[in-house]
C-alpha cells in the first residue's frame, strides 16, 4: 500500500502560479463586463434613466458580493444536497477555506474560483434589469436583487455546475452560462415584466437610444470581457480547451454581428449601429454554452443562427405585447436557448468532451439532454421570478408612479441627472441662459417705452 500511497501523492495537483494568475485575469475581466454592461443598457434608454440604469447593474456589484461570501458560495458549490443545493459550512463567510487549498481536481486555490464564480453571479441579475428599465424602484430592485440569487441564481448554479448538481450529473454541456446565466437572466427578465407592465407611452411614444456612441463603448467592453468569461471557465490551460473556446468567442460573436446586420438590411433597410452591438452580444450569449464543444466552423453556424434568430426574436415584444425594455428576452433568452441546443447538433468530439452532436455522427441523446436543462432552468426562472415579483409589488411597490416615469427616474430615485447642460463652472453653455434672460429683459423694456 505503500508504494500506491507514495504514487497517489505524486499526482496529486499542485498550485499552478500560471492558472492562478490567469484565473485571476480572467475574474477582473468578467469584473469589468458590469459595468461594460451598465453603459451598454445606459446609452439605450432614454436621457432621463440613464443613471438609473448605471445604478441597477453597479448595485449588484456590491449586493451579490456580500451575499456570495456569507453564503451564496456555500449554496451553489458546496457539498451536495439532494442534487438541488449545495452546503459546506466551511464556505459561509470563507472562513474555513485556507489560501493555499485548491479546488478539487484542479490547480488553482478555492479563494480563485470563489472569486471568478462570483464575478459570473454579479452580471446575471445585472442583465435582468434592461428589461424593467425606466419604470422600477431602486429599492424595490436591491431588495430583488438579494431574493433572486438567493431563491433562483445560486441553486440553478448548483444544478448546472456544482458537484452532484443534477444537470451535471445528467451530462447537459453548459461550458461557461447559457443556462445558468443568459436563459436564466432572460426567462427571469419575461417573469418579472409580465407582471409589473409596460412603460407609460409603450408602443405609442418614441424610445430610442438616447447615447448610441455609449452603446457602441459598451457592446466593446463586454466583448473584451468575455474572453474571460469564456476561456477562463476551463479553469486553466493545460489541455488547449481554453484557447479554444477564446477562438470560438470571437469567431462566433464576429459572424453573428454580420449575421443580424444583413437581416436587419433586408428586414428594414439599412446597417445600424444598434443592430452591430446587439448581434455582438448574441453571438457572446449563443458560444457561451457552446464554445468549448464546437470546432472554429461550428462556432460561425452557431453566431449565423443566433445572429439572425435573436434579430427577429426582439420583434416579438411589439406582437405580443409585453415590455421588454432592452431586448434582454430577445437575446439573452433566445440566444442562450439557440446556444445551447445547438450543442447538439455541432458537438465535434474534439473538444471539451467526446460527445458528438447530430451532425458529427452521434445521436439524439446530447441533443435531448439540452433540451431538458435549458426548460428545467426556464421554466424555474420565469415562475419563481414573476412571484417574488408579484410579492413584492403587492408589498411594497414595484414601479414609479406614473409622474415619475414621465417626468424621469432619475430624478426621481437618484436626484440626479445624467448630464447638466446648464454648466456651473462657465463656459459658452453656462452663459446661454443668464444670455437669454438679459435679450427678454431688454426687449419687455422696449415694449413698455412702446406702450407707454
């Protein structure tokens, strides 16, 4: 026994200083995908909700950190409860994780994957909130915020990536979040907007982006940023999965932003750039579950399909009527839905496993096994979603009053506003009012020499 015991130390993983550091990288990435996020929503709203969007993705940064270390972390990825929760009383509050412990099976220390997984809980709820834009509460949201991840996002992370979740015990392919993040964002986003409704003037008052330029700004961080989502969701790069999955982020993304930017010019006529950023961050949702089991080839077909399917997918809020503020249904739901089911299809074999989809000589079964975790997590999301929603409506409000919306929830719920275009310090902007107030002076005097 000796012997085996001695060869059983030799192979044991050892920390990597260069998994570590790159893991590292890669949180700080994902970090910066926040509030890549909140100027990619901000510049799409209105003016008068600008800040309030900033605010709504910013506040999850400090929220979903605390609970993660009190006890998110334990809940998601903790010992194994059922094959529905996780729990590790070690975990509560890190405090019985030591610096130098590594996550089981891997090269890197506990505190490194706590940390990258909590960069990926921060974003989720973050996306959720381009949905409700211009017309909910911020203290309503926050306090929303703690319910969800608590209720929906740690346990669906247990589900899909804990040990003896049961997604992952099934064997469903979710490389880096198309369940737990983006379809689990989306159907949450669909939950809550049935329930509170549509913005004051929907369908009937202009809407535009009011900052394309910031949109454009934040499309670019969270494309940057996802290469740490994705690649570094390996946990490591020892076997060239992770550089894979690099390639496939930016081959996908590039052909889905040219795939929704010719429908949108057969569609409507003409190249936008809204349509550029949007179809950019479909094919970011659809190659994040995708990416670590397609090949280069397979991940252009899964951004073609998701680039075109996400454009016609965010039509469908104006056909059936409901909200969905920033199209966060339209891509995030749908192109998570695409990427994952497609893993079925164009699984190579060659990648992250040896499953083979349709296409590459295997059966139905990876196929079926999609399916099955994708409208697990759907359906969980949208219902428990649309009831804390519903709860906390009939408590303590959800929405703005009307006023409020119309007259800006920035305002509002911040007493603030995103740009003061009267300007306090000088200038030619400053001197355009006190200008104009001497010109209505000078000529009310003239028309009273003139009367009288």
């Amino acid at each position: 026994m000796a012997p085996a015991a001695i060869m059983l130390a030799a192979d044991a993983p050892r920390l990597s200083s260069a998994n570590t550091g790159f893991m590292l990288i890669c949180s700080a990435l994902v970090m910066l995908m926040t509030p890549g996020l909140a100027f990619f929503y901000g510049g799409m709203v209105r003016v008068r909700s600008t800040l309030n969007m900033l605010m709504m993705s910013f506040i999850s940064l400090g929220v979903v950190t605390v609970l993660w270390v009190l006890y998110g972390f334990s809940m998601a990825f903790g010992t194994d409860r059922g094959s529905l929760i996780g729990w590790t009383s070690g975990f509560v509050g890190f405090s019985g994780i030591g610096k130098t412990e590594l996550w089981p099976g891997y090269t890197i220390p506990v505190f490194v994957f706590a940390v990258f997984q909590l960069m990926f809980a921060i974003i989720t709820p973050a996306l959720i909130s381009g949905a409700l834009a211009d017309r909910v509460r911020f203290s309503a949201w926050t306090l929303f915020l703690v319910l969800w991840v608590t209720v929906v996002y740690f346990p669906i992370a247990h589900w899909v990536w804990g040990t003896g979740g049961w997604a992952s015990k099934l064997g469903v392919i979710d490389f880096a979040g198309g369940t737990a993040v983006h379809i689990n964002a989306g159907a949450a986003a669909l939950g809550v907007i049935l329930v509170i409704g549509r913005r004051v003037g929907f369908k009937r008052d202009p809407m535009r982006p009011h900052s394309l330029p910031l949109v454009m700004l934040g499309a670019g961080l969270l494309w940057f940023g996802w290469f740490g989502f994705n690649a570094g969701s390996w946990l490591g790069n020892d076997d060239g999965v992770g550089p894979l999955m690099f390639v496939n982020t930016q081959v996908a993304t590039g052909t889905a932003m040219l795939a929704w930017l010719a429908y949108e010019k057969i569609r409507h006529g003409a190249f936008t750039s809204l349509g550029a950023a949007s179809g950019a961050v479909a094919g970011l949702v659809a190659i994040t579950p995708s990416g670590g089991a397609v090949s280069p080839l397979g991940a252009m077909a899964v951004g073609a399909v998701a680039g075109v399917l996400c454009a016609m997918a965010v039509g469908l809020k104006y056909r059936f009527g409901y909200d969905d503020s920033l199209d966060v249904v339209g891509v995030h739901m749908v192109g998570g839905v695409v990427g994952s089911l497609l893993i079925g299809f164009f699984a190579s074999g060659k990648g992250q496993s040896a499953v083979r989809g349709l296409f590459y000589g295997g059966g139905p079964e990876q196929f079926w096994k999609q399916c099955a975790g994708v409208f697990a997590v759907l359906a969980y999301s949208l219902i428990a979603s649309a009831v804390l929603a519903f709860l906390l409506d009939r408590t303590i409000g959800m929405r703005v009053t009307e006023d409020e919306e119309v007259s800006g929830i920035d305002q509002a719920e911040h007493a603030e506003t995103a740009y003061d275009l009267t300007g306090a310090g000088g200038g030619a902007v400053a001197a355009a009012p006190a200008l104009a107030a001497a010109r209505i002076k000078k000529a009310a005097t003239r028309s009273r020499k003139v009367d009288a």
